[in-house]
C-alpha cells in the first residue's frame, strides 16, 4: 500500500540522519520481519480476523499486514507507540 511504503521511507530517512547506517539497518529489519511473515503467513500476533502484526527487533516498530497464501499485503509500517490505530482506515 502507499501510505505503508511512505511511513517506511520516512522512517529509514530519519533513522539514516540520526546516524549513518542505522537506517540501512532499519531497512534490514524490515525486510526480515516480511520474510517471516511471507513464509510464516498466521506466526504474526491476530489483530481483528484478516490482520497479523509482526514487531521489528531493533526499533519500535512492527509490520501489519493481510496473510494469503499468494500474497502478503502490508497495510502498514507502524510505530508500536504512537497513534495507535491510525493505520486502520486502510482496510
């Protein structure tokens, strides 16, 4: 979805400009963390009936997505403490 590539980008682009390095680590994370929810569609915590939420390691941040089995769609890249929901007009 846009809106969840837009949210990435601008978290790698400020983590990046805090410290060289950690956005491309950002950016690492989040890649595992859709890896994980590629291969292990339903191990993400349920939110609702139709979404899965998978945090990021390093950083306070989780993917929320929509399992299928052709597909994994991330709905967002969310900040685990800030606004809270914001996300959910998108589904």
């Amino acid at each position: 979805m846009p809106e969840a590539a837009e949210k990435f980008r601008e978290a790698a682009k400020y983590y990046e400009q805090k410290a060289p390095g950690v956005g491309f680590t950002f950016v690492a994370e989040i890649h595992r963390a859709v890896e994980i929810a590629k291969s292990h569609p339903l191990s993400g915590k349920a939110i609702g009936r139709h979404l899965r939420s998978t945090p990021l390691h390093n950083f306070p941040f989780s993917i929320i997505y929509a399992p299928n089995p052709e597909l994994v769609l991330i709905v967002a890249v969310a900040h685990q403490r800030r606004r809270p929901g914001y996300w959910k007009h998108r589904i």
